[in-house]
C-alpha cells in the first residue's frame, strides 16, 4: 500500500465556514436546542466544523417554510423554473473544485473522485432544467365516446428528501432537481457525517435564484423522531430516501401510517461477472471503476466478483498488481487514488468482512489488514476463492475489497449472482453480444452494466429490484415522475 503525505491543497478552504446554521426559509438558524454536531475529517480523524443539531421543533419550522413557498413555486412558469434549474448547474460547474475539496475534507474521498461526484451532480440540474418545461398531459375520446379523457401531471407536494454520507453532493441533487422541476418544495436531510456540502450548495440554489423556503436543509442527531414528525403533517406528500435496506424498511413503516408516495433507494450486493471470451484488460479496467469509485462506498460497487475458470487465475494475477499499485492517502491529496473510509467503525466493518472470509478458506493476494496511524484507512484487498458462505457474499463490503470467486457455466453464473435479496446493479463482461443480453435478462437487478464499469448516468433510470428499493431516480422522464401527481378529468363539452 503506497501512502501519500497529507495534503495541503485545501489549505485555503475553511470548511467551519459552511456550517452557518440550519437552512429554513431562507435564512441561517441555530437549532432550537442550541445543540451541535461535530464534523470530522476522516483523513485525520480531526474535527473540522460543527453544525446545528435540529429538533423536531426545528422539522416543523422547515416543514412550515416549505408549505408556504409551496404555491409561489408551484405557480411558478416552467420555463422559469428551468432556468433557475440551468443556473444552479453552471453556478456547480463554476465551482466545481471548491465543492470537490470540500467533499474531499468531509467525506475523504479521492479529490479526483470528488471532481467526478461534482460533475455527476451538476448534471442533474442541467437535464431537470430540461425536463421542467417537458411535463405534458393526455387528452383522448372515451371509447363510448360520451366525454373526453383528460390526464394532468401537478406537483405532488412537500417532499421529504434523505440522503447519505458517500455522495454527499449527487444523492442530493438526483432528488433536489427533479422535484423543483415538478414544481414541489423540499425538505433536505443530510448525512450527520457530510453535512457541509449540504449547506453549501444551499447557498448556491439561493444564488441562482430559488425563492426562500423553496429548498430547506436540516441535521440533526435524531432522525427518526424529526422525521417522523415531518412524515406526520398533512401537507409532506412525498419522501425520497437514499440508505441502507433496513433504514428503509422502517421509513417505509413509518410512511405507511400516513399513505406517503414514498421512493427508496436502498442497499446493493451487485456481481461483476467475467466471462472467459472477455477482454481481459477491459474487464479490469471496468472492475476498478466498479470496485473502486469512491473506495468501494458505493452501493453499486461490485461485491462479489464471479471470473469463468479458464480467465480465473490471470485476472486475479492482474487485478492484484492494479490493487497494489493504488496511492492510498487523504482525499484532498492530488496525487490520492484511494481515500479513508468514512468512520472508524467502517474500517471494524470491512476487517470483520475480510477476517471471516480468510476464515472460511479465502486467500489474500493483497491487502487485508488495518494499518497503523490516523485516519480511517483501510488498504485495497484482494481475496481469492471467497466462497458462497463467506458473510460478505451477503453483505455489502462497502469498502475497497475485491472478492472473487471462480465459475463454470453460465446457469452458474446467473444463479449466483441472483443469490442475494438485494438487485441493485450488476456487471458482465463478454464478448458474445448474445451471451451479455441473454445473462443481463437472467440477472435480478434494476440496472446491468454490459462491458462497462460505470452504470450511473443521470439520462437513464437509476433504481433496483427486490430489496434494493422503490421507484427509480433519473432518466427521460421517469425521475421527475417520482415528484408528480396524476389527475385523470372525464370533461364533457
């Protein structure tokens, strides 16, 4: 593992600068308990900011912001939403590489995956921008021919948006986006972990032009009882999460009691299989955009790595020397190709992960233990002859270790990759077009990647199947769909 020195690049950058309070109504608040949160790098382990901790009393001041922007915004032209939507787009782009450092500092991921999340991110304002003036309705003849069908799209209402720590930046503005081009007011909720990129892209929206109150953004210690409490006014319509499965699955409850729209985007465990007619050198190229983008904390990260015997032993041969060679170090580090994790508990997660695989049989090529110093770094891994009964062929590693296991068939290969409840995403390389449609059809998940390492793309609709989660964020049509309400009018004239 070759480690970087501390970078200084971000020295110019305050983070406690961000951390002017909670966003309600336009204005910067302290939390009603006057409590706080503290912001730690995880390079150093260092506490670099504080912010407000919210109180339900807080939720039910942003829930009230949000309700009486609501009608402005819902009155507001589509056209002048996009073009508030395009300015939030280039005001990101004009400040790509300070959004990016203070991701780095906050999340400590590599500045280059940084650069990326911010590009990613920005992009969702500029197709939303697109999408705004694109909502159209349905009108036809009933079939008895008595009255006209007519079928309108509003705005669904207050929407509830969580998001998580690992993309502080894009998880938001997939859900942000959409919903200000439907015409609906919003709620944020950060990770307690990332919350500065939060915050200042707050700021931003504002300067582009979105009207107080439009986009509110609260953290707090207490999710579950501020959240319940926002699910409980009348007037919150939606709730978009991004998280884990079993956090989920306790909104989606607590959702239930009020008959919430509710989308969730959940936990992933996605096979990256690699038949033996691939292109080795694109497969591994591929498996380290998959494995590895933002160190493994992706919920599409490939989990569990499946390779057709007869391609078995060199890909691991190479995959091993690509791992090895990764420059481990702090986010903000330019010259950083892989960063912490995000908490110290991450890293007790990942070693447990990789100590019981080794137990089970599993060979280390690389890797494959905690190392000394500060920070939260654990170092790229790569395990060989991980078996079915290995707990991270059932659980998200969440982390930069790779796991691979040999194949023989092809009805082997679908079988164990379907062997999972979860069906976020998933990988095959192949060069038999055939062979990649027919194993893509047979895989459960909501999104394949065939002979590619990246699937996410803010144009197609990112979701999964099973317990991966409900709806999908992005593509044509099908993210901002998510945010709107469908009224059918039977007119007579």
């Amino acid at each position: 593992m070759n480690m970087s020195p501390h970078a200084s690049g971000a020295a110019a950058l305050d983070p406690a600068a961000f951390a002017r309070g909670l966003h309600i109504a336009g204005a910067w608040k302290p939390s009603g308990s006057g409590a706080s949160i503290d912001v730690v790098d995880p390079s150093t382990g260092a506490k670099i900011a504080t912010v407000p901790d919210a109180t339900v009393e807080d939720a039910a001041s942003a829930v009230e912001a949000a309700a009486a922007a609501a009608p402005g915004w819902r009155a507001t032209a589509p056209r002048k939403r996009s073009e508030i939507l395009r300015r939030c787009f280039e005001l990101m782009t004009e400040r790509a590489e300070m959004l990016a450092t203070l991701i780095s500092l906050e999340n400590g991921k590599a500045l280059s995956d940084a650069r990326g999340e911010v590009a990613y991110a920005a992009e969702f304002f500029r197709w939303n921008a697109e999408e705004a003036v694109r909502i159209t309705g349905e009108f036809g003849l009933a079939p008895g021919g008595a009255n006209r069908i007519v079928v309108d799209y509003q705005p669904i209402g207050i929407c509830v948006l969580i998001t998580p720590w690992n993309f502080p930046a894009a998880m938001a503005t997939r859900k942000i986006a959409p919903a200000l081009a439907a015409g609906c007011t919003v709620i944020l909720k950060p990770a307690t972990e990332t919350p500065l990129t939060a915050y200042a892209l707050a700021a931003l929206y504002e300067e582009a032009g979105v009207p107080p109150g439009v986009v509110n953004v609260l953290t707090t210690s207490a999710p579950g009882p501020v959240t319940a409490a926002m699910l409980a006014d009348p007037r919150v319509r939606k709730l978009s999460f991004t998280g884990s499965t079993g956090v989920g699955r306790t909104l989606l409850a607590e959702a239930a009691k009020h008959v919430i729209s509710s989308s969730m985007e959940l936990g992933g465990n996605a096979p990256f299989v690699v038949f033996d007619d691939a292109d080795l050198d694109a497969a591994l190229d591929g498996v380290m955009i998959a494995k590895m983008r933002n160190a493994g904390e992706a919920c599409t990260a490939a989990n569990r790595i499946y390779v057709q015997s007869g391609l078995y032993d060199a890909f691991a041969e190479r995959l091993t020397q690509r791992m090895s060679a990764l420059r481990v170090g702090p986010g903000t580090d330019a010259a950083t190709e892989c960063g912490p994790m995000i908490t110290r508990k991450a890293v007790d997660k990942i070693d447990r992960l990789v100590q019981d695989a080794v137990s089970r049989g599993s060979r280390v090529l690389c890797g494959g233990s905690v190392p000394q110093g500060s920070g939260f770094f654990y170092p790229p891994t790569v395990l060989a002859d991980v078996p079915p009964e290995a707990e991270m062929a059932h659980e998200e590693i969440f982390g930069p270790v790779a796991a691979l296991s040999r194949f023989d068939t092809e009805a082997e290969a679908i079988a164990r990759a379907n062997d999972t409840e979860y069906g976020l995403a998933a990988y095959v390389y192949t060069r038999d077009l055939a062979r990649g449609m027919r194993v893509a059809a047979g895989i459960d998940a909501g999104m394949i990647a065939l002979n590619r390492g990246l699937v996410s793309d803010p144009a197609a609709p990112f979701g999964g199947m099973k317990q991966s989660g409900l709806g999908r964020e992005g593509g044509q049509h099908h993210g901002i769909a998510e945010f709107l309400e469908m009224k059918y009018i039977a007119a007579s004239f």
